[in-house]
C-alpha cells in the first residue's frame, strides 16, 4: 500500500498520470490501477478525471499532506530498521551546468530529509560519468542523456531540456551563418555529449566554422563570446544567457537543437533512501528552476 501513496504524491505533483508513470518508470495504466484500488480503499475520489487530465479532487488535496507524512515516516523507519548501507557516503557524479544550478537547490532540499549523509560529488564530463555509473563507481549521476541507449540495470530520470542558441559578441550579427563566416568558432568540447550533438548539426547543416578554441563548459564559453573572442552554440536552459550582458544570440536554422539532462541511477542503488531521496530532490530543484525561468 505504501506503493499506491507514493504513486499518488507523484501524480499530485505532476498533475498527470503519463508523467506520474514516466517518473515511476511504470505503466499510465500501472499508475490508474493504483489510484483506483487507493480510492477503493479510502472510499473517496482522489482525483477528478477530464477526457485525459486528472486534477486533484477536494478530498485528494486534503490527504496530500498527511499522504505525505505517512510516506516519509516509511522512509524513516526503513533507514532506522535497514542494513547499514544506508549510512554510506553518496557517490554523486554531476556535470558543471548542474553543479553551478541545480546542486545547491537539491542539497538543500535533501538535507532535509537526511540532515547526517555524507554526499561525495564527482565533476565530470556525460560520457565519463554514464561509464563511473555503470562500473558501480557512482550511486548516481546528473548528467547529459546520451545518443545511445543504456545497460539494463540503469535507470533514467529525466530533468530538463534544453534548446541550443547560436551566441555573438555584441554588435555582431544575430544571424548564425553571418556570425560563422565573419568570427571564429568556439567550440563545446567534441569529446562530450553536448558537443558531440553540436558536431552533428553543423555537419548535417553543411554550416563551415574557423575553429577558434574548444572548451568543455558552456558557461566559460558564454564568458570567451561576452569578451568577443567569437562565437559559439551552445545550450541555453542552465547557462546564465538572460544575465549576460554583451552578448547576442541567434536561432538555430534548420530547426531546434537540444539536450536532455537528467538523472541516471543503477536500480539497486535506488533501494538505498538517501539515494532514492537525492533524485527526488533534483526532481523538484529542476521543476524550481524551470518555473523560475518562464
């Protein structure tokens, strides 16, 4: 039954049975059944259903806190009953966007719940990190969602997407073809997912560039093009592009480019709760973040 509460939370918070089931790695119909026999059980209607939208019915937004506290005192009572594995240190591997964004909100956030748990963070590029993960060297890591599919035993959550924007020095042209031809190219390192997908479409773009310098974080790039060293792509969503003076941007011809970044995690680390707790707090710092941005 414990299950069906937690199910209910995450729909609740989604607002959406698909999301609820995407986050869960379940089935929309798994994540229905389950709120279905948690209705049966409480003889009351938890969500108002509409075509294919749910929201929360009066009676729904009434137990969500006390669902809630019900959850947490689970949790709490298998950390004080479970193997001491739980008061291992953490293994975080995080990529530098999301350590300069996110990491702070979502420590925060999990302090909370596990005011005493050690978290070791691991800087370092997608691809270094999905292998650290998947040589059980890392609990989890937030990282860029490769082109590739993943082992089996992994699991992805995902965070946030973001759209890459061709960037100028001010004063230059807020066109990418123009920006091209007239300044040099700094690049997002090729070695990493973001810069992989950024070699990708210049070559299906046909797009020529005078190679300039290739560096791995988006954030000194924006601060190499702010100081009119050349231009760049980059992604746009967890870079300070908006704070940046100095600097123009240009769309993307030939349509959108993006990056999904998320969380990846072996399936038994999840059986840990500082761990299953960990993501659940950059869940919600990445829901913060996007809604503070719109």
């Amino acid at each position: 039954m414990i299950r069906y509460f937690q199910t209910f939370l995450v729909a609740a918070e989604t607002g959406s049975f698909s999301a609820a089931a995407a986050r869960l790695a379940l089935t929309q119909s798994a994540v229905s059944t389950q709120i279905r026999r948690l209705e049966e059980d409480l003889d009351c209607v938890l969500f108002d259903r509409t075509g294919k939208s749910v929201a929360l019915s009066e009676a729904g937004r009434r137990l969500v806190p006390e669902a809630r506290r019900f959850v947490e005192l689970y949790a709490a009572m298998k950390d004080r009953a479970g193997p001491h594995a739980d008061a291992a240190p953490v293994e975080l591997g995080a990529v530098s966007t999301v350590q300069a964004t996110l990491l702070a909100d979502a420590m925060r956030h999990f302090r909370g719940r596990f005011p005493d748990s050690h978290v070791n963070v691991v800087p370092g590029m997608s691809t270094q990190l999905l292998t650290q993960v998947d040589a059980r060297e890392l609990d989890i890591a937030v990282l860029i969602r490769p082109r590739l599919g993943f082992p089996p035993d992994l699991k992805w959550v995902p965070l946030v997407r973001e759209g890459f924007v061709g960037i100028g020095p001010a004063g230059a042209p807020a066109d990418l073809r123009a920006l091209l031809e007239t300044l040099p190219f700094i690049r997002y390192n090729r070695h990493s997912t973001g810069g992989q997908l950024v070699d990708g479409y210049l070559k299906r773009q046909r797009l020529w560039v005078r190679e300039g310098m290739e560096l791995d974080e988006p954030a000194v790039i924006l601060l190499m093009v702010a100081a009119g060293l050349g231009c760049a792509i980059i992604p746009s969503g967890l870079v300070p592009l908006q704070q940046s003076a100095g600097v123009v941007q240009a769309p993307l011809p030939g349509g959108p480019l993006y990056r999904d970044v998320g969380v990846l995690v072996r399936e038994s680390a999840l059986r840990r709760a500082p761990v299953a707790a960990l993501i659940d707090a950059f869940v919600a710092a990445s829901a913060r973040w996007q809604s503070a941005v719109v």
